[in-house]
C-alpha cells in the first residue's frame, strides 16, 4: 500500500516512476520560452524609433539580450495601425517592420554588423 502512494505521489508531482529500488527522476525542467530579455532604458510608450535607437546602444555595447528586447518592442509598436474593422485581417506591408524583422534575423544569428545596417 505504502510503495503505490508513493508511486501516485511521484506521478501527480511530475516524476517518472522507475523500478523498483530506483529513485524517481525529475522532469525536464527547460522552459520552451526561454529566458526574460533585459529591459531596455526606454519609456513603454516610446515610438519604434526610440526602440531602435536603444537597440543600436545595446548592440554596439555587446548586449545582445537588451538588444532583441528592443527590437521586438520596435517591431511591436511599427505593426501599430489603425484599419477598418474589414480590413483588420490583411497584414501590414510596412518597410520599417521588415527592416526591423531583417535585424532581429541578422542578430539571432550573431551578424551584429548586419543588424545595425538594418537598423540604420
């Protein structure tokens, strides 16, 4: 009785019941989000060009992190549009969230260069 409390314990706390005599394993613990982006120094409601610009900072000083953090809040804000309500489906064709879509890519893959070219 004792040993299958143990084992419901194990299964409703996330463990994998091993065999008899082994010691429950703990579950893949990993984050399918990854981890929290440092902030960048930007008010909340800037425009995207201030994000940019705070994005430019980031890079050139080698914070990575702050800089994707920086250019998703640029991207965010440029996707901003008012539409009809008929036309909220389509999606938007504007220059600068690709230009900032292309950055973001070029800094995913470590081609800091790259990323300020899209940003300037």
């Amino acid at each position: 009785m004792r040993l299958s409390c143990l084992c419901y314990a194990a299964v409703l706390a996330g463990l994998t019941v091993p065999p008899a005599g082994q010691t429950p394993v703990p579950p893949d613990t990993a984050s399918p989000y990854g981890i929290r982006l440092p902030t960048p120094e930007v008010a909340e409601n800037a425009p995207p060009a201030t994000f940019l610009n705070a994005a430019r900072l980031a890079i050139a000083a080698g914070r990575e992190g702050e800089a994707q953090e920086a250019l998703e809040r640029a991207e965010s804000r440029a996707l901003d549009r008012s539409v009809r309500p008929s036309r909220a489906g389509a999606s938007s064709r504007q220059p600068l969230a690709a230009r900032i879509a292309e950055a973001r890519a070029a800094l995913a893959t470590g081609d800091r260069m790259q990323a300020l070219q899209r940003i300037d």
